[in-house]
C-alpha cells in the first residue's frame, strides 16, 4: 500500500507529535508499507531549527525506510498568536507544491496530521485528483485550543466562521480519527456525525519503558541525594500548560529540604518560567534540557511524584501523552484536569491511576503534592500497578499499529 504521511511535525522531534508521527511511518514501512512524509525539518519543542536543518530549503532524505521531503518554513523565536499563524501558514504554503507533486506516484492513503489544520484544504486536493482515501488524524483540536486559552478576541462572528469552515473541510474526508473518546466526540459533532470516525490512541513501548529501572544514573549526574524526593515535570514549557502553578506550588514547599522540582523541556515559555523562578529564589527547582529516548526509564523511575498540568479549557481539546509513557512506567501522576475531561473521566473509572485536581487551584494543587510525597516517604508501593495495568492492556504499541494497519486494509479494499 502507498501511504502519505502530511504534518509538519515529524521524527527526529523527541517529543509530541512528531514522535508519534515518526513512529507509526517506522512502523508501517516494517511492515511492507511503501511511506512517504512531507513535513517541515525538525524543531519542536525548541522554537529553533535543528542543526542540520535549514527552514529556507526543500530537502529529501530517508530514515529507516521512509522516503522524507522536508520543507521550508518560519519558526519564531518567542511565539506569539499572531507569528504562530505565520508559522503554520508557511508550511502550508511551501509544502502544497510538495503534496501536488505526489499527483504522478498516487498514493492509496493520504493521512494528513492536525495540527496544522492549514494543510487540509491541499491533502484534499490530492485525495480528489488521484482517488486516494483520506484521513485526518486529529492530535490537536488548535482551534479550540485557541480559543480555549482566550487567544482569539476578536468576536463571535470570526469564531463562528472559523468553526463553519473547519466543519466544512472535516466533513470532506473519508474517515476522521483522533487520539481520546471525547476528541471523537467533539469531531463527529463538528462533522454533524457525516463522516466515518475512528479512535487511535497515542501509544507506548511497555517492553521498553516498564517499572523497576535504576535511576540512580540521574541522582549522580545531577547531584541528586539518594533521599532527595523528585517532583519531575517533562514535556513541552509552553502556555497552555500553566507552569506558573508549578513554581508556586515549589515557593509553597521550598523549606523542605529534601524535595526538588525538576523541570525538563523546551518550550515558548522556558526563558519566561526561568526568570520567574530566579525573581522567586526558587533554589529547589532545576532545568534541564529534554533526555535522550534511551534514558527514558531510568528518568521514569527517578520521579517520586509525576505532574501533568494544563490550564482551564486545555486538557478537553489535548490530551497530553507525556501521561502514557508514566502510565507505563507504573508511575505516581499528579494531572491538573476538569472533570469533564478525558482526563477527568480517566481518573474516575479507574480509581488509584492518578491523583486529580482542578486546573490552577493552587491550594488543591499543593495539598495533593503534599499527600503524595508523605505517601512515597511512608511506605506506598514503589510501583504503580494501577497505572501499569492500564498500559498493558490499553496502551502497547504493538496493538495499536496492528490494529490501525488492519483498518488502512479494510478502508483500501
């Protein structure tokens, strides 16, 4: 089968969508799939181009198996709303000369990733021109995510239009999938349930990351004492993630001598966060950059407590993935989530998989942390086996890809 893979995040990016996007086309060529990607060159979450790379050029290249065209784009220093639209304007810009080019080798799938939502109208284009299935994979409602975080105040009526538009584009596609059950339920209701719909998952590697690794690499290199207790944020520092609560909620605890708050990651944000932790003399917080895949475990199991946190209106448009890889791990989660979330609906079916509070209630916030580290002092399991069940049974990789390329299979047949 030929398969399209269309995004503008795409492997070596360590984290987000990237990641997975990279993965699934590993995957699919494996498996005797004929993959090929348009995507821009590497550069999430650092807002900067890889080394390597450059944002003025087409290039080609092939990564184990797929056949890669990377084109240009502009990635801001600092994103702003506005710069963040040029940015995913440029890519689908430059790339649209890409995707038409792929007319003359007719592809079977075309599998267009959102974000960026710009990219729609060209992946249909093609899909019509060569009779290719089309999917759109939703990773990220960026519309609702935009205006969940109030970035879009110009009135009811460009909101309004923007939601007729991206209902119309949806509702062109041969099936729509996304990564959680309420995602597919906000899609089939921007597509007035017109369009066939199907749940794939982000997943993990539970062979790979799994319970019981020595973490005691990490506490060397940083310094860490072997009774230090580690609160680890890892992930992307960006706006919609509200890490000003986590700096708080550090001021809060900074007389326990023992707790450290570890945050890894790049992000719009990081320079913002840094500065702040600086003005509050937060001497038990740390930054350090994203770790390699291959040291993963090890960092999983340095964590006493985990943090997923998001602001209001965050977690119901993005479910985070950064929550599988410590499911996997068996690891303690404390997840910043409305109840009516993904999240929230997680937590409540299954009791004991992770602690929940309410976005940016810093009060509920601390007393949880607190909780959870007088928990991990006084003899709670070490591992998670709430959380790791989980995994296995809803989250391996394997599953998950075998099942997503029998569904290719039937929906070409």
């Amino acid at each position: 089968m030929k398969i399209l893979i269309y995004g503008i995040n795409f492997a070596p990016e360590l984290t987000g969508i990237g990641k997975y996007s990279g993965e699934m086309c590993d995957w699919l060529a494996a498996s005797g799939h004929e993959v090929r990607v348009i995507s821009a060159p590497p550069y999430y979450p650092e807002w900067r181009i890889d080394s390597g790379y450059s944002g003025w050029n087409y290039r080609r290249e092939q990564l184990r198996g797929v056949n890669v065209l990377r084109c240009p784009l502009f990635v801001p220093n600092r994103p702003t709303t506005v710069t963040r639209l040029l940015h995913l304007c440029s890519f689908a810009l430059t790339s649209l000369p890409a995707v038409l080019s792929q007319w003359c080798w007719k592809p079977d799938v075309i599998i267009t990733i959102e974000p960026t939502f710009f990219c729609v109208p060209a992946a249909l284009l093609l899909s019509r021109l060569t009779g290719a299935k089309s999917i759109l994979h939703i990773q990220d409602f960026e519309l609702d995510a935009m205006l969940g975080l109030g970035l879009a105040k110009n009135g009811r009526l460009i909101a309004a239009v923007c939601q007729a538009v991206e209902s119309f584009f949806m509702r062109r596609f041969s099936t729509v999938s996304s990564i959680s059950h309420s995602m597919l339920v906000r899609a089939g209701n921007k597509t007035r349930q017109s369009v066939p719909l199907y749940f794939f998952p982000n997943w993990v590697d539970t062979d790979f990351i799994k319970p019981g690794v020595d973490a005691s690499y990490f506490r060397r290199r940083w310094g860490l004492l072997d009774t230090a207790q580690i609160i680890l944020y890892s992930g992307n520092l960006g706006k919609k993630q509200g890490l000003e609560l986590l700096l708080q909620a550090a001021k809060n605890l900074s007389s326990e001598l023992d707790v450290v708050f570890l945050i890894l990651g790049e992000g719009a944000e990081k320079q913002n966060l840094i500065e702040q932790a600086e003005r509050l003399e937060l001497h038990n917080v740390r930054f350090e950059p994203l770790q390699p895949y291959q040291d993963l475990p090890a960092l999983m199991a340095l964590a006493d407590v985990h943090l997923v946190i998001q602001k209001k209106g965050a977690a119901d448009a993005v479910l985070p993935s950064k929550l599988t890889t410590i499911l996997a791990a068996g690891g303690y989660a404390l997840i910043t989530a409305e109840a009516e979330t993904e999240l929230g609906y997680l937590c409540e079916q299954y009791p004991g998989i992770a602690e929940r509070v309410e976005p940016e209630n810093l009060v509920q916030f601390i007393a949880s942390l607190k909780n959870m580290l007088n928990a991990a002092k006084t003899g709670r399991p070490k591992v998670n086996m709430k959380a790791r069940q989980y995994a296995l049974e809803n989250l391996r990789k394997e599953a998950i890809l075998q099942n997503f390329d029998d569904f290719l299979m039937r929906l070409t047949s």
